[in-house]
C-alpha cells in the first residue's frame, strides 16, 4: 500500500491515514455528504499536467514508492507523475521503476500475467517468470493508439474493469481496474507515449485516464457540511503525497470558466478549506 519498505523490514507500519482522519473529522462532522469531485489534469492541454508542465517529457513528483510487487493497477486523471511513467522492454513487459528507500536501487516491476483472485484487477509483480508478456500492436493507420496483447492468455488484451459501483464520489474514472479483456472490447484501446511513459485510455466518456501505480499523488475530497456546521456550506480537503509542490484551481465543474479557488499545496501536506 506504499509504505516505505525500510519501515515494512523492520515490522513496522506506518499509518499516516489516522492523522489524516484526525485532522479532516474536525471539518467533516457525521451527517456531512460528499459531493462528486476528482483531481483532472491542470489544464486542457494534453501536454500540461499537474506534475508535468508543458514542454517537458521528465515525470515529477518524486521517487514512486507504490511501485512494488503487490501494488494495484488503476486508471486515474492524468496527472505527469511517476506513477503513471512506463516503458515497453524488449522482453514485451509494462515496467515501471521501483524506487527501494532503503538501498537506493532501482528494481523492476511490471504487470502480473493474470487477474488477482481476490482483488479481480492486474497487480504489479516483480519482473521474471509472473510478469505478464504483451506485444503491443497499432491499430489502424494511428501512431498512437495500440494494443497490449498478452503473449500468455491467448485473444486476451490489457483492457479495463469498470468500478462496480461508479467509483462513488470520485466517479467513473477514479480507480477503475487495469485487466485482461477480449481484444475486441472497447477498454482494449490504449495511447503508449514513449517520451513520457503515459499509457492512457479515453473509454470513459468524461475525460482521458492514465494507468496508475496504485493512486495518484494529489488528491481531493469535497463535502456538503450545510447541515452540521454554521461556519460553512462546504469543506474542500486536498491531499498531496508527492515530493513536490502543486498549484490548483478549485471549479465548480469541468466546463466552468470561474474558479471557486486557487492555491497551492506544500509536497507531503494535507490542506482543508471551508467555503
């Protein structure tokens, strides 16, 4: 679940999220409703992320900690961190680098061959015998779009498994499984970028997602507190676990031309609003 592994070999777990809870159940009181609300990339420019500015290829945010044997695949809102940089090896192997605190090496892991059991979506496996093989073939005339093919389970292809439930607050396109699907279907559609490393999708109608390690690093929860607080109508809490600073604009909805709020998040930080 990301924990730093020079933690995890000593036995010990972090558990970051009871601060966390601690500091938003001051704000978010029991009767409170989340709204729908998803961090998307910082600009309409397909080029311009979060992390990522426009004009540069590099993937920022820090180290990716959730790059670890274990680790689930999801799709999220493109963000230009390293949790969503990967690379195509000569083997047919989805990598992505593995960051270990505790030795400063790179390690290599990359896709699981078949579906966790219990999970039902692709997790990340150290490279070797488990790793899923795909042979990435384009599809039409397009440079970009292509499909991953898995070498292993025939007429199988790196697809999509949609949230059973919507994804909730977050909506459709927040966290929905990496998984082996017919190739005929829909989610097997991908863009591979070989500059930045974004495998990214447009199954979903509101907006492009990029594979994720886990979870993206800034995060956001909006909560209607009309009915169990007098200090405000609503309470905006923004998470960021990257190594870096992030600028954001608060709107009421993707189209909107106003902002509701601008601000900028400290690397490693909780922040929480009342409107």
């Amino acid at each position: 679940m990301g924990y730093p592994m020079s933690l995890l070999n000593l036995g010990i777990v972090a558990q970051p999220m009871y601060y966390y809870m601690g500091h938003i159940s001051r704000y978010v009181r029991p009767g409170s409703r989340p709204l729908k609300t998803i961090v998307d990339q910082s600009s309409g420019e397909t080029s311009s992320r979060t992390f990522r500015p426009t004009g540069r290829v590099e993937a920022g945010g820090g180290y990716n900690t959730n790059a670890h044997a274990g680790t689930e695949v999801t799709l999220w809102p493109c963000e230009g961190s390293t949790r969503q940089s990967w690379s195509f090896n000569q083997q047919g192997m989805l990598q992505i680098v593995q960051y270990d605190d505790k030795t400063h090496s790179m390690e290599c892991v990359s896709l699981a061959e078949s579906a966790d059991p219990d999970l039902g979506g692709l997790l990340l496996t150290n490279c070797g015998a488990e790793s899923g093989h795909f042979h990435m073939t384009s599809i039409g005339e397009s440079q970009n779009l292509v499909r991953f093919l898995s070498k292993q389970q025939n007429g199988r292809c790196l697809g999509i498994r949609p949230l059973a439930n919507g994804g909730g607050a977050y909506g459709e396109r927040g966290g929905a499984q990496a998984d082996l699907v017919p190739c005929t279907d829909g989610s097997a559609s991908w863009s591979f970028s070989i500059e930045t490393g974004e495998v990214t999708s447009t199954f979903f109608n509101d907006g492009e997602v990029c594979m994720t390690t886990g979870w993206p690093y800034l995060q956001a929860g909006v909560f209607d507190t009309t009915e169990t607080s007098g200090e405000g109508s609503m309470v905006i809490v923004i998470l960021n676990e990257s190594d870096d600073n992030a600028d954001f604009v608060v709107k009421a909805d993707a189209n909107s031309k106003s902002s509701l709020l601008k601000a900028s998040i400290p690397a490693h930080s909780i922040q929480t609003f009342q409107l």
